[in-house]
C-alpha cells in the first residue's frame, strides 16, 4: 500500500445525471460542480434486469465486484451473509485501516481494521465498536419507522444520543438546524425534511471518527434524495404525470428533490474540506431514478405498513416473531425454529383482502421476510381475511397507508466520478459496469484484487498493480 493514498467513497444513492447537469447549470449546486470540474466522469450502466434493480443488489457490486448472479445477494438485509470480501476487507488484509459509514448490505472480516455502522436496515449486523450501537439503533428506529406516529422511541433513547454525540462531534451548525427543523414543522409541514438533519448528525459522527482513523478507505452513504426523488418526482415535474398534486401539496412538496440535491451540495463541499491532499474522492449513485407511470391507472403507487408490529403478530397468532423492518411495505419476521417460520409464511400466505394476496411471503430457514402485497388504494371498510375465513379483521385496524404515493422508479444509469489527487478533469462517454469500481479503489490504494474481483480497473484512474489483470480504458 502506498503510504500517502487514501480514497472516500461518497454514495449517494440514486441521484440522477440529468437533474444533477441541469442543477449545475443553473448555479445551484457550487460544490458538484467543482467535484464534477476536478473529476474523471463516467456513467456507470448495470447489467441486471428490472427485476433486480433494487439498490441493495448495486452496493453490493459495487463493494465486492460482483454480479448479483454471483453474489446473490437479493432483499436488503442479506448482505452480510455473503462470503466473499469487500473492498475493505481485502484491504485490512494488507494493513489497512477503513471506516465504513452507513453502506448497504454490508458485514466486515475485520472489526479491528474496518469500523462498520451498518445501514439502517440492517437485519443481522451490528456496528463493529460497541460505543456506536445505541446511537446505530436511534438511527434506524428513525430510519425504518419514520412514516408511523407510533414508533416506539421514548425521550431516553434521545437523550442518550445526544450525550453520545456531544461526544462525537457533534456541531454547532447541526443543533442550530435540528432547533430550525423543529420550528418549522409547528405548523404541521416540513416532518420529511428531517431526513437532511438526521444526515447532518451523521456527516458530524463521520468527521470525529475520520479524523482520528484516518483511513485508507472511508465510505458515506446518503439515501434522503433517493427518498425524495421516490415520493416527490410528481410534485417536481406534475406534467408528467396523468394524476397531478393539488396546490397545496405542489407549495409542500415541489422543491422536495432540489432541496435534497441542494443539501447533499452542502455535504460535498465539508468533505473536500476534510480530506488531506493525497486523497482520491469517488462520487458514486450506483443506480439513478426515473419517472414512475406504470400505476398511475389507480392514482399512483400506495403501500401499506402494520400499525404496530406486536398487534398484527397477535393477529396472526406469531407473537414469538422478532421484527427487522426494512424499506417501504417489506419486513423480516425471524423465528426460534423452522416449523415456526412455515407456520408463519403459511398464515402469511393465507391472508386476503378481497380475493387478493395481501401479503408477499419468502421464507429461508428461520427467517420470513414479507411485506403488504396490495399497491393501490383500499376503501375504509377493506378486510383482512384469511383463506379459511377463521381470521377477520378491518385491514386498517391492522396497517397503515404511507402518505403519498410513490412516483420515482429505478433507473440502470449511474454516475461516477473520480477526483484523483491530480484533480484531472476528463468526460469518459462509454459506460462502465459497477463491478470495475472495487478494483479500481484497490489499484488507486496499491493493493492487488482477489480473484473474486474478476473485472480489471479502470485505467484512467490507476495504473495496474501486481494482478496479471488488464486494464480498461
């Protein structure tokens, strides 16, 4: 490894290249532009099919270099269940040091060489420092249940963190904006914007820990735009759509994506504040987003969530299930035994609104993962009912519907920049496949790739290495 390189990997999930040149264009966003001007630009292109264009899937690409078809890595909380190592872990295996901040779908070889705070949805990973678990668990509560008014954080679990934070980094101007956010939403508008401040408080913990690391190789990932973009793709471009907002929700709701993109802005030009002068930056989204209009027959897309996890377990008769939620509708039940997880999927599977499956059910082992089914909306007086008709419940004493409808979808286009510490500009016009990043950051570090990372680097980035690999242009 050379002694003075270093890279940090900015993943900011699904942010799309026509909003982001047209936003440079216009002057909002100073500090992708500078990034944009300082880097070697490529779009990245997925092989996977539709089916499989779930985010989850791409970080783990990116990570391990992998195909989803050799990886198989498919619902988000599966990552860390994969074998074969990650960026970081072939780096610990050369000394190393990383620090892995919020990534998708991750696990680490080495706790003592890689410091990990898994992503929020994470089902059986823990951060790999025991200090970080109670502010790991605030964060995901969040996170996992910030559309449900009953999610079960108490004034404790606040309190605790901001202890811990107060400790760790925490920054004057995200207190200053945490008391700006909770002024704003007295009114009873601008809840979803705490997304941006929750990604303040992390960008601080990053800082703290970063500087005393000071890894090889850090990742940050930011999914609040991917979010936005998900919900309020309507409201940015109404025309678009056969169901338009009314005003009230076009003032609530228009400037949602811009306001994220400006946001994430902001973070960019404190991480070029941050780093020493040997460090490369990649910029990279994985996927990027599009107009969604394969609902817009029933309005948009609607889900649906439980109310409680504990009373629609009691429903069903599987109070012995621990619950890992996870995006949108979707949820992991794990149980003490396998005959319990058939059980359950089976009642799962059983249950009805109208003639329709409510619920989509896999099992592995002792794990179900499952989710409501039904992606339009129900009338008040829907039922929840089970095939034998022993089961009967109003659906909506049960679930909840999440505000809006989602009018985003998942595109195969990503973006990908590299700032070497050159700050060599070049526009690469040819797409590459996410599978050539991990070797790439490897090569830029001096470090050879395993065989698992079949795909060469990219050689307008880093020189090759001792791998008997080629090259790509």
């Amino acid at each position: 490894m050379y002694p003075d390189s270093s890279v940090l990997m900015l993943e900011f999930n699904e942010l799309c290249p026509t909003l982001m040149e047209g936003w440079i264009e216009d002057g909002r966003l100073p500090n992708f532009r500078r990034l944009h001007a300082e880097s070697l630009v490529y779009q990245t292109q997925t092989e996977e099919q539709p089916q499989a264009l779930e985010p989850w899937i791409q970080w783990v690409n990116v990570h391990s270099g992998l195909t989803f078809a050799e990886h198989g890595v498919f619902h988000l909380g599966e990552g860390g269940r994969l074998a074969a190592p990650r960026i970081w872990d072939v780096a610990a295996r050369h000394g190393g040091r990383s620090w892995i901040c919020g990534s998708m779908n991750t696990r680490a070889e080495d706790p003592s060489s890689t410091l990990l705070m898994p992503d929020p949805w994470a089902k059986d990973v823990d951060p790999s420092a025991p200090e970080l678990i109670d502010y790991f668990r605030f964060v995901r509560g969040h996170v996992t249940e910030h559309t449900n008014d009953e999610a079960p954080l108490r004034p404790v679990d606040y309190a605790r963190v901001a202890r811990f934070m107060l400790g760790h980094g925490l920054s004057v101007a995200t207190i200053a904006a945490a008391v700006r956010q909770l002024l704003s939403e007295r009114g009873g508008r601008h809840r979803w914007k705490r997304a941006v401040v929750f990604e303040r408080l992390q960008f601080d913990l990053f800082r703290w820990y970063y500087r005393r690391l000071r890894p090889q190789f850090a990742t940050f990932f930011l999914n609040s735009t991917a979010h936005f973009q998900h919900m309020f793709w309507r409201h940015m471009e109404p025309d678009v759509f056969e169901h338009r907002p009314d005003a009230a929700e076009l003032e609530e709701y228009g400037d949602a994506v811009a306001f994220g993109y400006r946001a994430m802005d902001q973070l960019v030009g404190r991480f070029l504040e941050l780093i020493t002068p040997g460090t490369t930056v990649i910029f990279c989204t994985a996927l990027s987003q599009q107009p969604c209009l394969k609902y817009e027959a029933h309005g948009g897309k609607a889900f649906y969530r439980p109310r409680r996890f504990d009373a629609f377990l009691r429903v069903l008769h599987l109070e012995d299930a621990a619950v890992s939620p996870v995006m949108s509708e979707q949820f992991y039940l794990q149980f003490p035994t396998e005959a319990r997880a058939r059980v359950a999927a089976e009642r799962l599977a059983a249950l009805r609104v109208g003639q329709r499956p409510a619920m989509v059910v896999e099992r592995r082992q002792t794990s179900v993962f499952t989710g409501c089914s039904i992606f339009e909306p129900l009338a008040r007086d829907a039922e929840l009912v089970s095939d034998d008709g022993e089961r009967r419940t109003r659906f909506f004493d049960v679930f909840y519907r999440v505000e809006g409808v989602k009018s985003g979808m998942h595109h195969r286009a990503g973006m990908l920049w590299i700032r070497t510490p050159e700050h060599r500009h070049e526009i690469h016009p040819t797409p590459v496949a996410l599978e050539s990043i991990a070797p790439t950051v490897l090569a830029v570090l001096g470090i050879p790739a395993p065989p698992s990372m079949s795909r060469p680097p990219l050689s307008a980035v880093a020189p090759p290495v001792a791998t008997g690999q080629e090259v790509v242009a």
